[in-house]
C-alpha cells in the first residue's frame, strides 16, 4: 500500500511540474508576440489556436525525454 501511495505521489509531483512548464512557457510565448495570443484565440484564430497547441505538445515531448 505505501508503494502505491509513493508512486501516486510521485505523478502528482510530475503533473505539476508539467502544468508549471506549459503556463510558463505560454507566458514567454505570449511575451514574445507583437499581438495577444488570449485575444486571437478568443476571435477564433485557428492558427492562433493550432501554434498553442503544437507549444504545449513540444513542451510535452521534450519533458519526457529530460523526466
């Protein structure tokens, strides 16, 4: 039972590294940008959308290959 309870925790603690990660990484992604992401998404911006979502997923993979 405290193996499972350890290990649940230990995915706890890599989901929110993960989270942290993608919000960070949003915020300097949206830094670097001459226009609003927040408003281009909220416009319905397909490409908008699409880069986010291509962000979060090279986030992602290149978090698993450091974790």
């Amino acid at each position: 039972m405290q193996d499972i309870m350890i290990k649940i925790f230990e995915i706890l603690v890599y989901v929110a590294i993960g989270v942290l990660f993608c919000i960070g990484g949003y915020f300097i992604l949206a830094k670097n940008k001459h226009y609003n992401l927040n408003e281009e998404i909220d416009n319905h911006n397909k490409a908008a959308g699409i880069m986010v979502a291509g962000y979060f997923i090279a986030i992602a993979i290149i978090m698993s290959g450091v974790l």
